[in-house]
C-alpha cells in the first residue's frame, strides 16, 4: 500500500516537472494561451488568482509588490479602472459611514477649509465634542453654557489673520458669539 503511495507521488512528481520543462520552452505559447484563456472570462480569472492567493498569501504578497516597483504606471491605470468599476458601492459605503460619524467628518471638513486658506499654517483634525469637552461647555466669549445645538469653534487667532487649526489655537464658543466677534481681536471684549 505504503509502496504504491510513493511510486504514484513520484510519478506525479515527474509529470510537473516535464510539464514545467515544457512550459519553459515554450513561453511565449503559454502565454498566449493564458492570455486567451483569461480573456474568455475575467471573472473566471480573477476567482482562480484569489483561490492561489488564499493559498500562499505571503508569496504573492512579495510577487505583487516587485510588480508594482517595476509598473508604478500600469499600478495606478489599475487602481483607476478598478475605482471606476466599484463607484457605486464605494460612494454608498463612504455615505453610509459618513453618517455614522457626523462629528470626524465634521473635523475632517473643518481641517480641510484651513488647509485651502494657507498651505503653511498648522493643521490639527479634532472634533467640537473634544474641544467642548476640554473647554468645559463654557463658552470663552460669554461665559455662558455651550450645547451642542449652539456650539461653534472659535479660532483665537482668525483663520484669516493666518491663525493655526489647532487646539491651542481654538476654544469652544456658542455660534452666535462666535458670529458676532467675527474676525475681531479678542481686545473688543474688555471694550464691552
Ligand atoms: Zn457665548
């Protein structure tokens, strides 16, 4: 039984290397073979590459990344098509995470409209719920309780006056305080 085992293994085992031999002297056969093959049904071709993945993940792993150095372009032609391809369900799983977390889009956005007014000031992401948080509720203009139904971000020093998007340089302010000191110096305070 044992015996029998071993002979078939090694048969196998001289049946891929003659077929491997003859793979290799006839490449560009192959190939066209391949590429034909794949044509017929991409979709074919694509289940049959994540099935050999799944198998040695680690090794195409490395095979991938040296094909991406030596094809930097034909890489992003790639990610292009593929973007294109899943659009839809790209857009609807951004939307739906987008309203899962309404207040990091919210930093996010806040970040982004700094970073559009001047490249070289300083950028931080943060929420108004930390900054609230940090500021104990309390609004630095007038002292009074903020909630999140009137709460804002002021900058110490305006965004147009070329004020940093970071923490120390913001407090939490209601949206009509805020509105009010517009882009004043905080000096208008002791005025009032
Ligand atoms: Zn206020």
């Amino acid at each position: 039984m044992h015996a029998i085992n071993l002979q078939e293994a090694l048969r196998k085992q001289r049946e891929r290397e003659r077929i491997n031999a003859w793979k290799k002297a006839n490449r560009a056969s192959v190939n066209a073979t391949q590429r034909a093959y794949r044509a017929a049904d991409p979709e074919r071709g694509r289940k049959y590459d994540r099935q050999a993945y799944g198998r040695d993940p680690e090794k195409h792993k490395a095979k991938n990344a040296g094909w991406v150095e030596r094809n930097p372009e034909r890489k992003c032609q790639l990610r292009r098509e593929s973007a294109a391809r899943h659009a839809p369900e790209n857009r609807a799983r951004a939307k739906a995470w987008q309203k899962a977390n309404p207040e990091t889009v919210k930093a996010h956005k806040a970040a982004y409209r700094a970073r559009q007014r001047s490249q070289d000031r300083l950028i931080e992401t943060f929420t108004h719920a930390e900054i609230a948080e940090r500021d104990h509720w309390t609004c630095h203009l007038c002292g009074g309780e903020v909630t999140r139904e009137d709460w804002s971000i002021d900058h110490l020093v305006p965004l147009s006056f070329g004020g940093d998007h970071t923490r120390l340089n913001v407090k939490i302010a209601h949206t009509v305080c805020n509105a009010r000191r517009g882009n004043r110096d905080l000096s208008y305070l002791a005025a009032a």
